[in-house]
C-alpha cells in the first residue's frame, strides 16, 4: 500500500508537504490509500471523500482511521480530483478540490 496523505483545515484541503506525490503511476488498483488529517470543525463528522475524474464522482466513507482507497476509476489517466464533506446533525462543510497528477503508463 502508498498512502497519500492530506491535511484538511476548516474548508481547505491541501496535499501534506511531508508526504510524497511524486511517481503516481496510472492504472494502479487497490494499492493507493488517501489518508486525511482533520481540524477541530470536522470532529464528531461523517466524513466522506469525493474523487473526481470525467466528469465522475467516485464518493467514499472516510473510515475510523481517517483513511479510504481510492478508487480505480480515477487511476486511469494524467489527473484526479479529490475534496471532502463532513456532515453531522446540525451542519455540513466541504472543501475545496485539488488535482492530483499521475503518471500515464
């Protein structure tokens, strides 16, 4: 497994500077791992990951180690989007998209 780690601040998600995206290979399965690091506002939240490619969104449970594979079908060409929802009783928050790039076999 490649985890590819993220930090998520209040509505931002940004790629974590000490984790190394370089080298994302296209047309990999069930080998690469999103992991986020959330602040306070997203506590006690169902947090859910929104993978994005061609028009598509691939939507994933954010599990209890705030960890989920990322799918697929958005491993198959130059780029991905990714962004986050976490939702509780009272409110929901969402962040931005960030694109992440992958190299095409």
């Amino acid at each position: 497994m490649r985890i590819l780690k993220f930090k998520v601040s209040g509505q931002t998600i940004q790629k974590d500077p000490e984790c190394n995206f370089d080298n994302i290979v296209s047309g990999t399965e069930g080998y690469l791992v999103a992991e986020f690091s959330f602040s306070p506002e997203w506590n006690g939240c169902k947090n859910i990951a929104r993978f994005f490619r061609s028009g598509k969104e691939y939507a994933l449970i954010v599990d209890k180690n705030n960890q989920c594979k990322v799918p697929s079908q958005v491993l198959k060409g130059a780029t991905f989007t990714l962004s986050c929802i976490g939702s509780k009783k009272d409110y929901q928050i969402t962040t931005n998209k960030i694109v992440i790039r992958q190299e095409v076999s």
